[in-house]
C-alpha cells in the first residue's frame, strides 16, 4: 500500500496524472472491461445537505461506471473526505468557494478526489484509528479501503486529496 502524506507529489486529477500505483500487473478481463472516462466533478455546499449530496452522487456514478461492487468502500471513502473538508477545512476559509468532488475511472483504478480551499495538509491523527473515539479516524477509514491516498496544493490555493481504489471485483 502506498501512503502519501507530504506536498510534492506528483499532481493527480484535475491536474495531471495519477502517481504510480506501487505494483502493476496485466489486466484481467474484468479489469479490461472497464475503461478510462472522462472525469465527473461535483461542487457540494459545507454542511450535512452536502455530504448526504456526495453520498447519493457517489454512488450514482459507481452505478453508471457499473462499479457497484465498490460502490460502498468507495461512498465511504468519498464521504471521509467530504467530511473532513466540510468540517475543518472549508470554515478556515470564509467567503471561499465550496469543496469539489472529483471522480475518474481508468481501467484498473477508481480516482476519488476531494478540493478544497485551505492549504494546510490534512492530519492523519496518530492512534485514531484504533479505538471508539467519535472523531479523528476518517483518514484512517481511507488508508484502509484505499490502495494509496494523499493530497496536492491546488494553485492558486487550497489543496485536493485524493484516493485510489481498485476497480477489479472482490475475490
């Protein structure tokens, strides 16, 4: 599993290509049949109206990617990273324009992305992860469904973090 965590990665949608996945092997049939699209964007408004937005979106667009089988990993990664713009990165930054959501299908990944208008990197808390605690293990949630995640500057300023998920059906 790849883990990104610093800026000065290489650049990932909408800016440029997906950095390297950490191993690839030939294509199965499966992952042949799906193909690389046009990517998807979704403006969302801070607050609960938006992520339940980014939710139903998510997984409408799976759907017509005839990607229901990651459809729940990939909504529950989608809504982590929605979450924690809303939540802590969109109210730093008032009068600024809304989180954008991203999506891109190639043929053996899934690209979820996540824009928004705040700079600072996004804090993966350490020990979160493993206990009851009611907050501070979205990220932890995306390291695990995730092949490898991490974050970009978006110039002229905020930041997107994105998420790669295999496309291949569960064995």
């Amino acid at each position: 599993m790849v883990r990104v965590g610093d800026p000065g990665t290489t650049p990932v949608f909408p800016y440029g290509p997906l950095p390297a996945a950490p191993h690839e092997e030939p294509h199965s049939a499966a992952e042949a049949a799906h193909t690389a699209s046009d990517p998807v964007v979704l403006r969302i408004a801070r607050g609960p109206e938006g992520l339940a937005r980014a939710r139903s979106f998510t997984r409408d667009t799976l759907r017509d990617w005839s990607l229901g089988h990651r459809c729940d990993d990939a909504t529950l990664v989608m809504t982590e990273l929605a979450a924690n713009a809303v939540t802590h990165a969109a109210p730093r930054c008032a009068g600024a324009p809304d989180v954008r959501l991203g999506f891109r299908l190639e043929p053996a990944h899934l690209l979820l992305t996540v824009s928004d208008p705040d700079d600072r990197a996004p804090v993966l808390a350490p020990g979160a992860g493993s206990g009851l605690e009611e907050h501070g293990r979205g990220l932890h949630i995306v390291d695990a469904l995730s092949e490898a995640w991490g974050w970009t500057p978006t110039p002229p300023a905020g930041k997107t973090v994105w998420a790669r998920l295999s496309t291949s059906p569960p064995t």
